[in-house]
C-alpha cells in the first residue's frame, strides 16, 4: 500500500487490477477491505480500498491481495 487518502481510502499499485467490489486481504487473507475504485493508466493502475480495519495505516508498505467477490459481475447492454 502506498498512503492512505484524505477521504481514508488505501491507495494502492496493482500489477492485476481487481474489480470494483472484489476484498482486499492481506497476507493470511484476512479482510482488510472492499475495493472502491480502479483508476490511473492502463499500464499503472491504482486501486482505492474502503478499509473495514481500525488503523488501516499499518498496511503502509505491505502486499495486499484482492479475493473476487461472489456477486456476478453485471454486464452494460448497449441499445
């Protein structure tokens, strides 16, 4: 995790961006948050977790890792 936002979203670098929704655990897949948004480039994505931890700051310079969510994703039907 990179730093924690003023609005108190992790910010974080993602090598394989998560969906929107999707947990975020740490290392012994612990639930630390829920994925709130992907953004930045393409080729550098940034992911926003809404923490669900009291001092989520002590994830600052750690690996987390996103667990898909279990709700199916839903698809944008263009008329």
């Amino acid at each position: 995790m990179l730093h924690i936002s003023s609005s108190g979203n992790m910010i974080l670098k993602a090598e394989n961006p998560p969906r929107i929704g999707d947990q975020a655990t740490d290392e012994n897949f612990k639930k630390v948050g829920i994925v709130f948004d992907v953004f930045g480039p393409v080729s550098y994505p940034y992911v926003a977790v809404r923490p669900n931890v009291e001092e989520p700051n002590r994830f600052i310079e750690r690996m987390l890792y996103a667990i898909p969510s279990s709700q199916p994703r839903k698809e944008k039907i263009r008329r």
